[in-house]
C-alpha cells in the first residue's frame, strides 16, 4: 500500500529533525546523524549500532531504518524488523509506525493490515502525527479494520493539526465527503483524542 520510496523518505525526516535539535558532537546519536547527512553510511551505522547496542532507542531505530533501506548495511528486512521491534517495545511510536508500514507492504513480512492498524494505533496513542495519518487512512478505506469515517476524520483532524501535509488535503476531502453532522462529531472526537493522545506527548 505505501511505497518504499515514501517510507524512505518518511524515516529520513525524522533524522532531519532529530538533527535539528541535537547538540553537535554529543553523543554517538548525534555523531551517527552527521555521519549519514555526509552520506557516510557505514560510519553513521558504526556510531547507531553502539547506541542501539545499548539499549537506546532512537539508536534502534535508525539501525531498523539503515537495514530497511540497505544504507551502510547489507539490506535485511528482518533485521529491520527487529530494531524496529526494540525501539517500539521502548514506546518509541516511530517505529512502531514504521513497523505497521512494512506489515502493510509485506516487506519481510507477510502482508497483514491488520496488524499494520494495529501497530499504527499504538503509536496513533503516542502522538505520532504519521501514525495519526495512515490510521485514518486505514479507517477511512477499510484496510485491516472496519470501515469508520467518523474515526478516520478525527485521527486525520489531529494528524493535520500537527502538521501532517498529507493529513491537511485528506481532512479537505473528507469535509467535502461527509455529512456535516459527522464533520461536528469527528471534530468533538478530534478534540478527545488531542487531548489524551497529543497533549501528554507534546516537549514543555
């Protein structure tokens, strides 16, 4: 359902705004950011695999990443996988979002949306504003869940709200789909849901 190129590009993002708000030469976190922004793949994987090694998880998550795309690394779904798996069990919801995209494509992993919404609500619940996204989307077209508009609306609102590009233009479509008693009640349950499901997560 998603392509690769866009959950590279997704993933890659993220390490665009981690860098942004790192401290230069702080750590291996940061040092590995450099390193792959250089386009140094493999010193960047040396510096991740040391912080993921111990535990760390947004290291953990940048080794799913390099082993998904195959960059400084011999491309390995599995592993991918794996780190995902680790950083997600930490309440990291990138990759858990991460994760539910690959069970959506099947890469490594039999295709299962099912599984990918579930994945995707975990960190949906854990302010994930990409998260927030491809559930909506999933609720909205009844990929691995039953169909729920007014559900999908409100995840999208709040996906939109953060930012989410994608989100905005679907939020304007849906507007222009749904009855406008459920457009107030998808925006009473987005109002809940921020509440709850951004909010605690949001840095003071």
């Amino acid at each position: 359902m998603f392509s690769k190129i866009a959950r590279a590009l997704l993933a890659t993002a993220l390490i665009t705004i981690s860098a942004s708000n790192s401290v230069v030469n702080a750590g291996p976190i940061e040092d590995g950011i450099a390193a792959y922004q250089a386009r140094e793949f493999e010193t960047a994987a040396g510096f991740w695999r040391a912080a993921a090694e111990a535990g760390d998880s947004l290291g953990q998550y940048y080794m799913g990443f390099l082993y998904e795309q195959g960059q400084g690394v011999e491309r390995d779904s599995n592993e991918a996988i794996r780190w995902y798996i680790l950083a997600g069990d930490q309440g990291y919801a990138p990759a858990l979002n991460q994760l539910g995209l690959m069970f959506a494509d099947g890469d490594g992993v039999e295709e299962d949306d099912a599984e990918a919404v579930k994945l995707f609500r975990r960190a949906a619940e854990m302010g994930s504003p990409g998260a927030q996204w491809n559930l909506g989307v999933h609720l909205n077209s009844g990929s691995g869940t039953p169909t729920n508009r007014l559900e999908a609306y409100a995840w999208i609102t709040i996906a939109a709200t953060q930012g989410h590009a994608l989100a905005d233009r679907l939020k304007l479509t849906l507007e222009a789909e749904l009855p406008l008693e459920t457009i107030e009640q998808g925006l009473k349950m987005a109002g809940r849901f921020w509440d709850l499901y951004v909010v605690p997560f949001q840095t003071k």
